[in-house]
C-alpha cells in the first residue's frame, strides 16, 4: 500500500507538473513545449507503475478492483493525450489534461483513505 501511496502522489505531482509547463509555454517560453513532451513520457511510465501496484493491492490485500481498473485507464488516458499534443490537437488536449488530473486525483485520495483490512474511512476519522 505504501508504493501505491508513493507512486499515486508522483503522479498527482507529475500532472501538476505539466500543466504548469503548459502554462508556461503559453506564456511565449518556447523551450519549456520540449520539457512538456519529455515529461509527458514520464508520467506514462509513472502511470503504468502506478497500474501496476494497484494491481498488486487488489490481489495481495483484497482491496477493490476499481482502483487497479482507474489506473489502466488513466494509462490509456495518457496515452491518448501524447497523441492529441503530438498532433497539435488542443481542443481534444487541453480538456483531456483537465480528466487525467482528476483520475490522478480520485487515485491518490483512494489510496490515502483506504485502509487494509477491508474498511474505508477519510482520513483523521477514528476506527
């Protein structure tokens, strides 16, 4: 669970990272659109570790499946918006951005409130 935590908040920070080079590039710095494609590789690989350790959770720790199956999915995700930026397709781009932030968000909030052993509660809630 923990490497699920790790990895759910790389992911979280790697997709604020960027948006931020994004925005950046749009300001008119230029060099910062070769950044945005370079990092873009990274949070698909982060993503596919992120699958990967979900799996594991749901296997190892009975945990629910639709974690493991949101992190496949933000795989695909991902992928299809290196595709649409590859393409200079900002309209499809630019919301899909706003999607993949908000699975990586549910992800990482999932793995912080749930707790092993079957029950969920939000965090700072007394058992």
């Amino acid at each position: 669970m923990r490497v699920l935590r790790v990895v759910a908040v790389a992911v979280l920070l790697d997709t604020l990272v960027q948006a931020a080079l994004a925005g950046l590039f749009v300001t008119g710095d230029l060099d910062l659109l070769t950044w945005h494609a370079a990092n873009a590789s990274v949070l698909s690989a982060l993503t596919v570790v992120e699958t990967v350790a979900a799996l594991v959770v749901w296997r190892r720790l009975a945990a629910p499946g639709w974690p493991a199956a949101a992190s496949a999915v933000l795989v695909a995700l991902v992928s299809v918006q290196q595709g649409l930026g590859e393409a200079r397709v900002l309209a499809g781009h630019i919301p899909l951005g706003m999607g993949v932030f908000g699975c990586a968000t549910v992800l990482a909030c999932w793995a912080f409130t749930h707790r092993v052993g079957g029950t969920t509660r939000p965090a700072g809630v007394a058992e």
